[in-house]
C-alpha cells in the first residue's frame, strides 16, 4: 500500500516537476491541423506512446531502475548521457531534463535516502525524466511493472491536460481517452522488461519535425 501511494504522489499533477508547461509537440500539431479533435488526439497520442517517447521512456526507466538497484553509478551515468541524446530538439531535450532534475531535487528532499543521494551526485547536470525516476524507484525497492504502468499513464495524462487547453477538445473527451489508452498502456508496459536498449527508437517524424517548427511559432502557451 505505502508503494502504491508513493507512486501516486510522485506521478500526481501535482508533483512539482514543472509537467504542465510542456506539451511534448502537442501544440505545434495543433497549430498545424493534425490534431483538431477526439478521434485525432487519441490517434497522435497513441502513436507517441508505442511508437515514440512514451515506449522509449519506458524502456529507459526500466534500465534505470536495474542499476539503481545494483548501485551502479556507471551504468547510471552512461543511461543518462543515451536519454539524453535521444531528445529530437532543443525544446524536447529542455521538457525531460527539466522534469527529470526537477523530480529528482523534489524526492531526494521528500524522501532522503543514502543511495538515492549517492546515485543523484553520479549525474550532477542534467538528467532525463524516465532516469530519474527509474533511479528513484530502483532504490526505494518498488516493483517494476506498476511502475512503469503508472509512469506511462502519467505520460498520457498530462498530455491529455496540454489538450483541454489547448481545445481541441473538452473534459469529457480527453476522459475518454485516457480510459482508451489505459489498456495500451498496461500492455506496452508489460512487454518492457524482456528488452534490451538495442530495442529503443522511435518512428513519430511528425512529432520531431512539429517539435522544430514550435520553437519558433508565433504564438504559444508551452515551452515544447
């Protein structure tokens, strides 16, 4: 139970990680017409989760937490450097490693621990979200699966969020989604721990070509 709560909290919109000021190149496609409703966001949603950074943060998290627990701050270190690499721009580089530091400062704070503080020293800059997290979970001995269950719905979630404002479409339909994409979420998250980091890639161009153009366009209320 005291797992499952400490999950909540830590994936909760209300966890100071800066989530709501990042769209992941929602905006752009909204600005570009590619999402303009229900049946379009959930279709753009569900490409970036199985086939874009939602599956890659996964896998990432997943490695992550393997050398939080075997208290590897090499293997730590080298993840971090990949995840960080795998950010397509400027913008997208800035929404995990501003989350993924942010989220660190805040549980080492919350709640301390000896190895987590160790672990957090052997990535001194900038880490990406799904290493933080995955490091943090690794050392407080939480379960992998729910885990990353629980890290891929928060991935939709704030996405979903991004799109209320935005208005492409309302509160009951991005309810919808959610519950929609709950199932695809708990499949993809179970196929996780039999991959290796030679699985990571990404097949969402639009996205990555979307996220380019968002740093310049003219009018905005996200930093991605």
């Amino acid at each position: 139970m005291i797992e499952q709560l400490r999950l909540m909290a830590w994936l909760s919109p209300g966890y100071p990680v800066g989530a709501y000021a990042y769209s992941h190149g929602l905006e752009a496609a909204v600005e570009a017409g590619n999402v303009t409703d229900e049946a379009s966001l959930s279709a753009w949603l569900g490409d970036v989760l199985e086939h874009g950074a939602g599956r890659n943060d996964l896998i990432l998290a997943r490695h992550a937490h393997r050398a939080a627990a075997d208290d590897d701050a090499g293997a730590v270190r080298d993840l971090n450097d990949l995840a960080l690499a795998l950010a397509p721009s400027r913008e997208l580089r800035l929404e995990t490693a501003q989350q993924g530091r942010s989220f660190l400062d805040a549980t080492r704070i919350a709640w301390p621990d000896p190895r987590l503080l160790a672990l957090s020293e052997a990535v001194a800059g900038d880490i990406a979200y799904p290493v933080a997290v995955g490091i943090a979970a690794g050392v407080h001995g939480m379960a992998l699966r729910p885990t990353l269950a629980s890290f891929g719905l928060a991935f939709v979630q704030n996405l979903v969020s991004a799109a209320l404002r935005l208005a492409p479409v309302g509160q009951t339909a991005g309810t919808r989604i959610v519950a929609a994409l709950a199932p695809r979420v708990a499949a993809l998250a179970a196929t996780i721990p039999d991959l290796s980091l030679d699985d990571l890639g990404s097949a969402t161009l639009r996205l990555d070509l979307g996220s380019f153009r968002h740093e310049t366009q003219y009018s905005r209320i996200f930093r991605s």
